[in-house]
DNA sequence: CTGGTCTGTGGGAGCGCTCCCAGTTGTGAT
DNA sequence: ATCACAACTGGGAGCGCTCCCACAGACCAG
C-alpha cells in the first residue's frame, strides 16, 4: 500500500505531513524549517511557522531519533559507590548546572546509577547502541573502564574531575590546588603560627591537589616544610578525628588545620572538643566542599566551596561541542574554586 | 526501491532482521521472542535467541518506540524550588529506590527540572507528545496544575506525598502522622513530662500530620492538650529557632520538643543553647526526617525516618502497573515511618 | 537568446521495529 | 481419509521523520 498521507498521528497529535499540508508545502520544507535550516525562504519560513503554531505540532521524538540516526538525550552517570554524596551539594549542583544547560536543547537527560558490574555492561550495550549521543561521567576512580570503553565506540564524553595531573579524556575539573592556597593563606593571614593539615586519600589526584595547595601556601608565606604537620586521613569524619587526635599527639602547638573535607573537619572538631580546645579560640578550622554541614556546624565552618553548577554547566557545553563538532580537541578546563569564610577560622 | 533486507544498521549494529536470517526465520518471530510472546516454539526460540547472543544484537530504542507508540521511559518530575532538597537523603532515596525498581526493565528515567512556569509549559507538551510513558512527581504544591494536566491527557502518573487527607491523584506518602507520634511516645516513654513541638508551614498536609500525630499520642497518654506548647515554624532554621524562643518564654518549665524537621532541629539546639540549655539533659530533642545533619549534630539528634528509598520503589511499582494495565485501580499507598534514636533524646 | 549557475522546493526512499493478517503445519475427531 | 481447529510462522504495511536527489525558477554573463 502506498504512503496514505493521512494528517494526523495515532494519538491524535498533528505530524509533519499536516503541518506540510496545512502551510501548502512540502514535507522536507516543514523539515528545513524546524531544523533551523537557511535553505528557506522567509515567507515560507513564516508560513510554516504559522501552521505550526495553529496544528501546536510538536516533533515526534521516536521518529526523528531514527531517522536522523541520534537520540537527543545524553547521559549523566553516577557510580552507585558515591550516591551517597547525593546528600551533598555535589551533585545538586551538577545537576542543576547539567539541566539549566540543557533547558533549551531539546535535549533529554538520561540518569543512571551503576551500581554492580553488569549494570556497567549493561550500560556499555547501552552506550554502543547509541541510545544517547553522549555521556557525562562523575566521579571516576582511576581504575575504572568506563572512559575507555567509551573512547573506544567514538562516543562523546566529558568526565568532572581529574583521575591524575595529565588527564587525557576530556574533562571538567575544579582548582583543587589553588583552593587549598586559598585556604591556608587566609590561615596565616589570621595570624596562625602553625597550620596542620588533615589530608584526603592519596590515591585520589583531588587529595593530592590539596596537599599540593597546602604546602605550596606554606612555601610562598616563606615556612619550612614539616611532614609532623600532616595527617592523612580518607575523607570519612572517623579518619578526620583519628588524623586530629594523631597530630594534638605529635604537634599539640598547633593552632590552625586545614581539612581536605568537610567531613573530616567534623571528626577533627569532635577530637578538638574532646581536649577541650575551642574553635577558633584555640585552633582555627577550615574544610573542603562547602557541604550542607558545614553551614550548620558549631562553630560555622569556614570551607573551600567548589562551583558545582558551573562544572555542570561547563560539561554540558564542552559534551554538547563535541557532540556537534565531532569535536576533535578534548576539552580541559579548571574552574577556580572560593573561600567561604565562616566563624571556624 | 523495495526494502534491501540489508543484514546491519547504520552504525554496524545487527538489526532484526539480520538476526531473523541468522536463525533462518522471520522478522516476526525475533520481535516475538524478543518480547517474550508465548506464541513461539520452545525450538524456535532457543535458535533466535542463540543468534541475538552471537550477534550481540540489541534492540534499537527508537525504532521500537515509533513502531509500538511507546517511548520506554518515565520522568522524574522535580519542582527547582525544592532542587534544595537535593543535598537531602529525601531526593537521593528516591532516585536510588526508582533506579533501583527500573534496573532490569529497560526503561529509561530522565530527570526533568522545573524552574520556571514556560518549563512547566514545555514539560506538558512533552507529557502530551508521549515522549514518556508515565510521570513521577515529587514535591507537589497545593497549587501545582501539573496533576490536572496529567490525569486531564491520561498519562499515567504517581506523585509523591499527598496534598491533603483526601488525595485522589495515585501516590505514595509516609506515615507522618505515626512518626510523629512515635517520636513523642519516645519522649514520654524517656519520662518527659513536659513535650512541646516545633511545626512546618500548617498549609502543608504533612506538617499537619506531624502535629496530629504529636497531638494523639498526648491524649493517647492522657496529656492535656496546650497550646502554649505548640509553636509554629516552616522548616527552615530560622524558623525553629524563633519558635524555639516562643516556647521557651511560654513555658520555661519544658523538657522536650519534637520539631518537624531536622533543620528546625538545628535553630532550636541553637536557641537552647544561647540561653544555657543541655541538650539532652535540660531538654530531650527531636527532629523529622533524618537528614545527614541529624548525625553531625552535637550531641547527634534522634529523628524519624522517612523510607526515601522504598518510597521510589513502591512509586515505580504502582507507576509500571498503571502503564501495564492500564491501571484502573489508582494506587495510594502510606509507608510506615521509623525512629533514629540518637543521644538527643 | 542560450547556457550556466544558484536558490528553493517537492517528495521518494528508508531508518528498525511492531502489528497483524494470511498462510502452513500438526493434531484429533469423524 | 477428511475436515475443523489450533499452534506457529512469514512478511507486508506502516510508525513520523530526515536525507538527498531531482527539478523549477530567477538571475547573470557571454
């Protein structure tokens, strides 16, 4: 049987045809037109667009995705390990920054949890089948395959954060470095004498920026190096007491710490409190993230606060470019982080 | 031109039809396998599926969608108002109950943000293109057309929550109500003679619940009811730190407060202690809902637990239903809430 | 006036799947 | 052996769109 023309979808809704019909036109100029091609002429733009309006034609999405041979969504994944910082500012920000971005894209946003290794497979199908034209990744530890995997199909990705200092995917990363300076220059600019630091886990290249800050901070302001003045901790608030307790033992002087999370600047609290130091009186605090709880700590807690919703907004553009382009140079970018100064420090 | 029966898709991915000649049958029985029709031979079945395995063969999402008129995926509906909410358990519950239920159903979960009443337009038009096949909402306010709409074109939608006693929109709340009164049978059970409470916002049916529910266990208890007990708040810090202040200048003598939500919580711990109150040997505390907050305060607060995550799942299962069956039965489920008992009280 | 652009435009073909209608075969009753 | 009926199966038609080829006119140089 041949194509029936008739005007209007299975549920009712008008299809291209109408729209085409309705303007005195033929299909692939209602196409041109919605599509934002230059290959029309302004009355029949204006036609089209009128018809439209009238028909309140939307585009059926199904039927552009397989025609066209993409699917207007992209994909934001979280490794289920790290859901719970859901609970934080993190991926709030994210993604909010991910969908302000992408509110008028017509682009959708697909969200997915991988928590067992056959959900990952199962979203490397998933990806391979080109059901999203790209992917967002957060979060990656390092030995992760799924930035490969994903190089490996041409499929375009941008990842937030750094898996080491040369990073090769693309990538939107925050001043990790430049925040801990930050952090530790307001410390000395307080007068503090001597800035210990409780560091996040080693193996993370965010852990090793803000150690790196730290000490860069230190050897600006002109001070010696003093490993006694270092704790490693593993961003969990139990290391952050156990790393506060070690350095009270080994340096009880102290008189400011810079902790590379907020959730070990709680555990220090707790073991600050425990001596019966006070804070600031005694020993001035600050942390990293700027999370929900810092703002209610006792004292407030001074924080490094990283821009969430740019790096979301950031990535999206950077994915939606490469999408286009084909985009052959790979983003990097760092955004500057900021001191949010509270009364810990 | 006829139809080439070429054997692969554009990107190089097997199709139908390629796994159809590798089992050496028709198009229709790989759809019908495929779709777990029981109108296919125990022996022809075994073949098609030996051939989708070999050829790695998945279906493509979009050609599916066109031909049935369905587009596999459900929204999850977030107000931007209460994308604060995002740095709650609350949102990082539900996404991961909801996630959790779609893991092995193929459907997809796209977030939609909704900031701003031409969003809210969009997101209609989307619902009536049927680029979904059903709605999650979350948040929904006394006012929010979005429910109309949607029982109005017949998607298929559950909320989350109940805008008042009589909800008949498909939801799924918590017993606000029984958590309350948990918490305030706790507190007397602890010997408190004298319980007051901080509310939410009385325009909200769940704040109004959490005062039901602290009034019935009082006159379960044989307490007389007092106003002067009751302070009004709404949910915000500041709010309970005001109340907390009221209550105090009302009746001095009290030695328990159960505020309905942890962040008043927080402003009461605030006001008790700017006027010298322990915590919890002066006045016991509790608070609603179980916010990471609530384990970082000092000293940790006992609160009552909302079942986030089971609330995403039995969201999902009654949404699926609904989708499934058409589903003339409109789900309204209530799930128990649970006490945190933490050193607060 | 002719031949060559260069816009604009129409519509055939086809994307990969599901739906459904005809077969085709096998089985048991007559 | 014959017929009715069930159990399976093949493949045409079509979902609503984009791509692209062909072609109509407008316009200009020679």
């Amino acid at each position: 049987m041949v194509r029936t023309g008739r005007g209007s979808g299975r549920d009712g809704r008008p299809t291209l045809e109408q729209v085409a019909a309705r303007a005195g036109v033929g299909r692939g100029t209602v196409s041109r037109v919605i599509n934002g091609s230059p290959r029309v002429s302004d009355r029949t733009r204006a036609t089209v667009e009128q018809a439209i309006a009238d028909l309140g034609y939307v585009p059926h999405r199904a039927a552009r995705a397989l025609a066209a041979n993409r699917a207007d969504a992209i994909a934001l994944v979280i490794p289920e390990a790290e859901a719970r910082l859901f609970a934080e500012p993190y991926f709030s920000g994210i993604i909010r920054g991910v969908t302000a971005e992408l509110a008028d894209t017509d682009i959708q946003l697909l969200l997915t949890l991988i928590r067992t290794p056959k959900e990952r497979q199962r979203f490397g199908q998933y990806a391979s089948s080109r059901r999203v034209d790209g992917v967002l990744l957060v979060s990656v530890h390092g030995d992760d395959p799924l930035p490969d995997l994903l190089t490996e199909i041409g499929m375009p990705a941008v990842m937030n954060g750094r898996r080491s200092g040369q990073e090769s995917f693309p990538h939107v990363d925050c001043d990790n470095l430049g925040g801990a300076q930050l952090a530790v220059e307001h410390l000395l600019g307080r007068g503090r004498g001597t800035v210990a630091t409780i560091t996040g886990p080693l193996d993370m290249y965010a852990a090793q920026c803000r150690l790196a800050g730290y000490r860069e901070a230190l050897r600006a302001a002109g001070r010696e190096a003093d490993d006694d003045l270092v704790a490693h901790g593993d961003f969990t608030e139990e290391s952050g007491h156990a790393a506060m307790r070690a350095l009270l033992r080994r340096r009880p002087g102290l008189d400011a710490v810079f902790c590379a999370s907020d959730l070990m600047a709680i555990g220090a609290r707790r073991a600050l409190r425990e001596v019966g130091r006070t804070v600031p009186g005694d020993v001035a605090l600050v942390g990293f993230d700027d999370s929900s709880m810092a703002r209610h700590m006792d004292p407030p807690l001074t924080s490094v606060r990283q821009p969430m919703e740019g790096m979301g907004r950031a990535m999206t553009r950077a994915l939606l470019a490469e999408i286009a382009d084909g985009g052959p140079e790979r983003p990097h970018l760092v955004l500057p982080t900021e001191l949010v100064r509270r009364s810990s420090s």
